[in-house]
C-alpha cells in the first residue's frame, strides 16, 4: 500500500469540471455522432493551430492512414520516414502496399537528418512521413524542399507535437497535412482521437467522406462513393477536446513549466542529457520528457531504481525497423539506422503530465541520481 501512495505515474490526464459539462451537454442532447460539436471541435482546432481546414478522427493513426490515401500511396511506393517514432508513422501507408524506407536522424534532436533522407530518396520514392517526435519540429522547409524536388508527398505526424512553433507558427499553419493525436498522454485529450489538418478544401472534404465510409456530400446514408472506412470521431469526444481546446495555452505553459523544473534539476547530474533547447526556429510543445543516459546498462540500473521507488518510466523509443514485425516481414537488422539505435538503447521517459508537482520532480531527479 505504501508503495502506492508514494507512486509516481508516467502520465495523467489533465480534466477539469468544464470538459464534464461539456460531455453532458452532448449526452442530453441526444446528438452522440455525426453531430454539431465535430463541426465546432474541427472549426476551433483549425483556428488554434492557424490551418483552414480541420477534419476530426478516431485517433492519430487514422489520420495517417487517410493522408497516405489521399497522397495515393500504393503497393511497391516506398516512403521514407524515422525509425525513432511511434509504430504509426510507418504503419499507416504500409496499409496501402507502401514499403518502408528509414532514414536516419539527428542525434541532438531526434528528428529525420534531411541529409539521410536526400540520400534514401529512390526512382521508387513516393512519400515521405515527417514526424515531431517528443514535439520538437522536424526541418520542414528542407525536408519540404526534398519532397519538392523530387515529386513526392509529404505528410507530417504531429501527434505528439499540439501547440509546437517552426518559424513562430504553430505546426499545421505551414501547407503541408498534418496529424494531431489525443490519446490520454497527449496535450490534449479525447480519450482515443485525431485531427488532420489541410490547407486544401478539396482534401478537406474527401477527408471527411472516407473517415465516414466513403459516402459523399449529398447523397443518401447508403450511398458510398468510394471506398471509405469507419474513422469517425463522435461528439462525446468531440465535446471533450472542445473543453481542453478551451485551456491549451494554459496545458502548454504548465507543461513548460514542469519541463523547466526538469531541466534545472537534472542538469548538475552526471551522464544524464536532457532534451534539446528551443532555438529560433523550433519551439517545442513539451509531450513526454525523455533523457538520454550513458549507456543501456546505465539504464537498467535506473529503471530497476525508479521500480523499487514506484516511480513510472518507459524505454521511450524502440527503433522502428527492430521491431519484431519489421524484421520479420523486410529483413531489417542492426546497423540500418545507427544514430537511431543508438539512441533507442539510451533514452527513456520520466514522469511527465500537466500540473505534475514540483516534489514529485525532486523525487525523480534524487532517484536518478543515486541510481547513476
Ligand atoms: C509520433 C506518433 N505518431 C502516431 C501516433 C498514433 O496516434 P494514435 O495512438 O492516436 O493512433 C502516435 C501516438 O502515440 C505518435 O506518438
């Protein structure tokens, strides 16, 4: 029991009594899916992250999947994307016959190394996936002008990275389709959800015809148009993300402020590096807090410590192509992405949530660095 009330969680969603009243008022209404609170959720987040259109889903993979089928991936297209990313950034245009292609990163700040894909780019090349890992903006004028020069699409997985500023603007403001995730350890929540945003009213619209089975605009509730699927966010999630919508600036700035505590107690301990700086041109929105330790050995004996101490953590992130499936199906091994293995054997995520407390923090820093 003790161990318990000593415990500190990985993660925990950040809910208050407007998001509950929200949620009721669409459970009254009676208007639970394909209701008017998706339309207000899509109208509000498009003007938060300064994009025109916005198209709401069932999770983050969702949107993936349906920017790869707009893109027109298809079997034998090879896409380039990262393998220090969740599964999903591959998964979704492998679901279409895509083939992936891992270019390596940088090892400051995680994100695809442009000089890594330039060279990964192929008379097969179709795509490339960008992703805001630990949302931190990815290079997305180099990774753009590649895609331009080469005539590829381009899709960015913001999933992590609501609220994240490249050149001062918030990602989704810059053209290209991007995708936000809700899932309970994210900014912002729905409890399972997504949003694609797009700049093009024409993708807009197919957006929303193949989230609902492919029906279109004017026809009948059985009339599809083409093939669509079943990824409809409902209004009861919808509503949700309406409440935390309404309080992101404030779940961004204590974030902030948790993500700086972190960085001020950290910072004197041997062989712990914490993430990356902001500079002019990125500006993270905080996520997760993943530090990176001298040494896979180094990290165990952590990880042992924080277990004993009831402290939450994970070995934030495997290396995609390692991944049993990856091998199985494509033959991938060690040594095809080096920097990125490097650091999936090193990284790991600490306790990080909006409003996670200052002592709960010291705690965490005191058992690394007696672990260290
Ligand atoms: C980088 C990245 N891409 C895609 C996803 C998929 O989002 P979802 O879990 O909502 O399907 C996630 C979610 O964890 C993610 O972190």
């Amino acid at each position: 029991m003790k161990q318990e009330v000593r415990g500190i969680p990985l993660s925990s969603p950040y809910l208050g009594e407007r998001e509950e009243e929200l949620v009721l008022e669409v459970l009254r209404s009676g208007r639970l899916s394909l209701g008017p609170t998706i339309d207000r959720f899509e109208e509000l987040f498009a003007e938060a992250v300064g994009a025109p259109f916005a198209a709401a889903v069932s999770s983050g993979t969702a949107g993936l999947h349906l920017l790869c089928v707009t893109a027109g991936i298809s079997a034998g297209d090879e896409v380039i994307t990262s393998p220090y990313s969740f599964a999903a950034s591959a998964n979704c245009f492998i679901y279409e016959g895509g083939v992936p292609v891992f270019a390596d990163i940088d090892a400051r700040t995680l994100n695809l190394d442009p000089a890594a894909v330039e060279a990964a780019v192929t008379p097969r090349t179709k795509a490339i996936v960008a992703v805001d890992i630990y949302g931190y903006p990815c290079e997305l004028d180099e990774l753009r002008a590649i895609a331009d020069r080469h005539g590829l699409a381009f899709i960015q997985d913001s999933c992590e990275a609501l609220g994240a500023r490249y050149k001062e603007a918030r990602l989704g403001s810059h053209g290209p389709g991007a995708v936000f995730a809700f899932y309970p350890n994210k900014q912002l929540t729905t409890g399972e959800g997504g949003i694609v945003t797009t700049h093009s009213e024409e993708e807009w619209r197919l957006l929303r015809s193949l989230r609902n089975q492919g029906r279109g605009d004017d026809g009948g509730w059985l009339e599809h148009v083409r093939l669509g699927f079943n990824y409809r966010i409902d209004d009861v999630r919808a509503a949700l993300g309406i409440g935390q919508l309404e309080r992101l600036d404030e779940i961004l700035r204590l974030r902030g402020e948790v993500a700086a505590r972190y960085g001020e107690l950290l910072r004197e301990i041997d062989g712990v590096e914490i993430p990356c700086a902001d500079d002019e041109d990125h500006v993270r929105s905080w996520f997760v807090y993943v530090v990176k330790l001298p040494s896979n050995e180094s990290r165990e004996r952590v990880i042992a410590h924080f277990e004993r101490e009831g402290i939450g953590f994970n070995r934030y992130l495997p290396s995609i192509h390692l991944q049993p499936y990856m091998r199985e199906r494509y033959g991938f091994r060690e040594g095809l992405c080096p920097v990125s293995e490097d650091v999936s054997a090193r990284t790991m995520a600490l306790p990080f949530f909006t409003g996670l407390e200052p002592e709960a923090q010291e705690r965490v820093a005191e058992a690394l660095a007696a672990a260290l």
